[in-house]
C-alpha cells in the first residue's frame, strides 16, 4: 500500500473508528463557520473512509504523484466532507481544520484544486465529476496507467443531463478504471430527492448504461469494503457504479432527526452538544 497511514485490508473495526475522527473533523470545521453541509459529512464519513484509507492508491505526502489513484468531488458543496477525509489521511494537519471558510485558508467553503493538497477538481455546478472522470480515465488509459479514477456524486445531481451523457461514454470506451459512487442520501436543497425528479430504479439504469453496479448501505463499514474490493477487482471491462445508500447526519442523533438538514446552522452551545452526541454514539456502540 502506498500510503503510511491506510488501514490493514479487512480492519472494519479499525476503519470505522478512523470514520469517527473524519466526523469530529467535520464538526470541528462545522463549528468554526457555526453552519455548514455537515449533515452531508457525516453522512458519508464510512464511504470516503474506505475510499481514502483502504481502496485508493494514493501518497498523501506527495499529492501529485504520477502513479496515484484520482478522486473527483462532483458535488462540490461537500468540500467539508473531502477535507475531514484528507487531513484524516494525512494531506495537510488536523490543526489547520479550524481555519475553514476563512480569509486565505487553504480549505474554502466549495472545493478548489488550487487551494487544497489532493484536491483533484474545483466545486461549482454538479454533474460535472463522471464527465470530468470519462476525460481523466481516457487519459490514463492512453498513457496505460493502471491508476483508477474514483468521483463522489449526489443522488440530486442525477438529473443532470452531463451525468448520463459521461455514462454512456464511459460504457463506450469501456473505461474500467473508474469507480464512481452515489451518496443517496435522499435529501437536496429543495426537499426529498425522490419527490423532485426521482431517478429510480438506479441499479437498473446504470446497469443497463454498460456499468457493473453495486447498491450497499454506506454507513455498513463491512459492506463497503466488500464493494469497493470488488469495484478494483472485477474482471470485466465496464465502468464500476457503488450507490451508497446513507444517513444524513449519521452519529448525532438530534441532527439524525431533523426534518431539514441539508443545509444547518446551529448556535455555539448546540455544536458542543453534537459532539457529545457523536462520542455517545462511538461509546454506545
């Protein structure tokens, strides 16, 4: 493994207890803005974690390396999600969490590949990772790399037309060395997913666009490394689909149970209680 600080293959236990420290960095930087998609973060903690720390060949202390695996953030507005999954893999200190959103940080509130260390793409419109992806992964292909190109999507940037017309090329030129993920977290900025343009049935639509496609719950640490194994491993040429089907807010229970969450602010004392709630759910389980 190129990285120092991955985690031995099969470790869930030790894995889930790295996600615990992405979801306390997202909080950290959470706090210091008072607001933020950390619904998101949290969320989707257990699915960059198996990425970052288990399945991607990267070196975080030389991000540009040649040879490395790329990561491709289409949704944009997870930038805090990327960044607590990139100081937990050693891109940057933890210490420099705190200067999120702030004047001259190197962590701005949507992803910049010109600021961050291992930022692949800059934040902005989705759907723009799987085309983005097709163009890297052609690329690779071109030069025979055997490295893979991974891209974070949302379930509400499905209905971007650039999404469908990247899956079909991807299909087209047999591109296996991508992995792509949906968060389906079934939450956007206007209300449930499903209700304003639902994309259902995603296995099938995927499946039948040319890729080998796998739907796991994506807070189930074990299922997720079982999937993306087989994502790098499966032997056919076809781009490779995981749809991880995931809690917004995931370990803060009264952020669990908010009706709105895609979007939170919280005054100062509530964020101390999130981490409480986070370190008694850690301790609970």
């Amino acid at each position: 493994m190129e990285s120092s600080n991955k985690v031995a293959p099969g470790s869930g236990a030790a894995l889930s207890a790295r996600a615990f420290e992405v979801r306390k960095n997202a909080l950290t930087m959470a706090q210091v803005q008072g607001q933020g998609y950390v619904a998101q973060a949290l969320g989707v903690a257990d699915v960059l974690s198996v990425a970052y720390l288990h399945s991607m060949n990267v070196r975080p202390e030389d991000p540009q390396w040649e040879g490395r695996d790329r990561f491709l953030l289409s949704v944009g507005h997870y930038a805090i999600a990327h960044y607590s999954i990139l100081a937990e893999a050693g891109y940057f200190p933890k210490e420099e969490l705190v200067t999120y959103g702030c004047d001259d940080s190197r962590l701005p509130m949507s992803g910049m590949a010109s600021y961050t260390p291992g930022a692949e793409m800059s934040g902005g419109s989705i759907g723009l990772g799987l085309p983005m992806a097709v163009g890297i992964g052609l690329g690779l292909k071109r030069k025979q790399s055997s490295s893979f190109v991974y891209t974070l999507m949302g379930d509400g940037e499905l209905a971007e037309g650039p999404t469908w017309e990247a899956a079909i090329a991807a299909s087209n030129y047999q591109l296996d060395n991508i992995i792509a993920m949906v968060d389906f977290n079934g939450v956007q900025a206007d209300g449930p997913s499903t209700k304003i343009a639902s994309t259902e049935p995603l296995v099938q639509k995927f499946e039948a666009f040319g890729f080998y496609v796998q739907r796991v719950d994506g807070n189930d640490m074990e299922a997720l490394l079982k999937a993306f194994d087989n994502a790098r491993n499966h032997s056919h040429p076809k781009p490779r689909m995981i749809i991880c089907d995931t809690k917004m807010s995931k370990g803060v229970d009264f952020l669990e149970a908010r009706e709105k969450n895609h979007f939170i602010r919280l005054d100062p004392p509530d964020w101390d209680r999130a981490f409480e709630a986070l370190e008694a759910r850690r301790t609970a389980a």
